[in-house]
C-alpha cells in the first residue's frame, strides 16, 4: 500500500517550467504562478485563457518578509478528486522552499497535506 501512495505522490509532483511560473505534472496538468495575484492556479486544459471560475487556485498572502498565510484552495467539482489541489499545494511548496519563506497555514487541506506528507520537510516551513 505505501508504495502505491509514494508513486501517486511522485506523479503528482510538478517539474519547474521555463522562466514562466508554469510548473506541469505528468498527469497534464500545468500550475501558473500569479505573483501580482498571489495565487497558483490550474485551468482545465493547460490553458491559461480559461474563466476564473473554472481555475483551481490556491491563494496566499504576505504577512510579513518573509511569511506567507496559505488561505485557500479551490477546485471546481468538474475535476475535484484529481490530485489537483495536491499539485498546487507542491507548487506553494516549493515556492516557500526557493524563496526562502516561512508559512502560516490557513486553509485545512494545506495542513492535511503536510501532515501527510512524512518525509518531506514541509514542516519546518510552518510558523505555529
């Protein structure tokens, strides 16, 4: 069973795109980094041009420095289940990892995913 989890987590991890932002997952899909925005975003497709409410987002805010508050993510029901939600939170992730940035985490499926995740050092990011 947990080499069924490790491979499911594996797949979902998102490689870094060119200078874009984008980072994209086996499975198709592809995470756009919106810094002007502060959200990390997954449109149906790949495509950027989709609606806002058809996007997954997850959403963060500064609250200092070098802080964040991880607030929210959202998948729209037509492709919840997915890993979509898992992939933006990797790609918050490593967003924290490459700036430097320590997090409080707002949002529950954040903090269920980074309780889940023992042996990535996802905790030491965390402010409590």
């Amino acid at each position: 069973m947990f080499r069924r989890l490790a491979a499911s987590t594996l797949r979902l991890r998102p490689r870094r795109a060119a200078a874009t932002g984008a980072s994209s997952s086996g499975c198709g899909w592809t995470v756009e980094h919106d810094r002007a925005q502060r959200r990390f975003t997954v449109a149906p497709g790949g495509s950027g041009a989709a609606e806002a409410r058809d996007c997954a987002v997850l959403s963060y805010r500064f609250t200092g420095e070098k802080e964040v508050d991880l607030m929210s993510t959202f998948v729209p029901e037509t492709f919840r289940g997915r890993g979509v939600a898992a992939l933006l939170t990797q790609a918050a992730m490593d967003f924290l990892v490459e700036e430097d940035l320590k997090a409080r985490v707002s949002c529950w499926y954040i903090q269920k995913y980074i309780e889940e995740q023992p042996l990535q050092p996802f905790k030491d990011l965390v402010v409590t």
